[in-house]
C-alpha cells in the first residue's frame, strides 16, 4: 500500500518506486491532540512536518497576550516555520495541532541527507512549499477589505473542511473578530 507522502509527492512530480522506503525512513509518524504545541516559539524550527490526518495552525500570542492564528494547513500539506527553517533564525510563531492529529516528521537534517541521496527530491520539495506558500498569501489576501460578516463567509466558502474541525475560537482568531461576533453572525445566517 502507497504512503499518503508519496502519493503526495507524486502528484507533484515522479518519484522512483525504488526510493519510496528511503523517502519514508527519514520520517517518523506521531500524533498529537487538539490544542498540543508540536514546536514552540523562540527557538530555531528544525522540524518538518508532512500532515497525514488533522489540522496544523501557525500562531502566537501578542504583544497582549491574546493567542493569535494565522492561518491553517490541512492534510497533504507539508508544515515547518519555514522564515526559521531556511535562515536558521528564531522563529516566532508556534505549530499547533488545531483538532487531532497524525504528522510524518523529521528534523532539517535528516531532510537535508535524503536530498544528498536523492536530490530530485530537493526540487519537488521546494515546488510544493513555494506553491503552498502561494495558496497561503491568496487565502490571506482574500480576507482584506472585508467585514466580519463576509471574512466569516468567506472563511466557511475557502476553507470548508477547516471550519468543520477547529474551534470557533481559532477561527476568531484568524479572521480577527471575536467568537460572540462569530456567534451571532451564525444566528443570523440560519
């Protein structure tokens, strides 16, 4: 049976049926539940993660403490504080698992020998994080310039299968409007 991983990578380019063990050795499955913290901020983000099941969320606390989401990656994505995994600095952001989750990860240098060994592999990688990173900035982008009402519509219309999972609290977050906003936006739409 194919790994979801490869299957993944796969769809973004070949990968040899010969190198799939390879690829999968370099990781390691965990799991991990809503509200867990998989790495912390204030240090330099070495783990690379590929999302099996579940739903990661990139956050922090403010300036006033208020936890804060910036945004969300789903399955079949690949999670890191990229900012921090490729200039080897600090990150500021935490990687949270936003409901239950199952991740494949593995530690920068552990990816970074698998790219010695294969390194087509590098090249796929790279095309999937700058096409996520693409995804990432429209879906922000798409939020600009509109009320609550319509970032919460929005919201539910881009990321529907996001909105199913996470706590309206996250989505607040997000969206940047409170949770009794949310609440009675709802009240209103039914």
């Amino acid at each position: 049976m194919e790994n979801t991983l490869i299957t993944y990578l796969k769809s973004f380019g070949p990968v040899p049926e010969t190198d799939y063990q390879l690829i999968l050795d370099a990781f390691e499955m965990k799991s991990y539940q809503e509200g867990e913290v998989l790495f912390e901020s204030g240090r330099i983000c070495n783990d690379f993660y590929f999302i099996n099941k579940g739903i990661l969320m990139i956050a922090a606390n403010n300036e006033l403490g208020n936890h804060v989401t910036h945004y969300f990656l789903k399955e079949h994505h690949f999670c890191t504080v990229l900012f921090s995994y490729v200039n080897q600095v600090r990150a500021e952001v935490n990687i949270e698992a936003a409901c239950d989750v199952e991740v494949m990860q593995t530690k920068r240098i552990k990816l970074l020998q698998l790219y010695d060994k294969l390194p087509y592999l590098r090249d796929l990688v790279e095309q999937i994080l700058q096409q996520n990173l693409m995804e990432k900035i429209q879906n922000n982008n798409a939020y600009q310039g509109h009320d609550s009402t319509a970032r919460y519509k929005l919201f539910l219309a881009l990321q529907p299968e996001v909105a199913a999972r996470v706590s309206l609290g996250n989505i607040a977050s997000y969206l940047r409007i409170t949770q009794q906003s949310i609440s009675r936006i709802r009240k209103n739409m039914h």
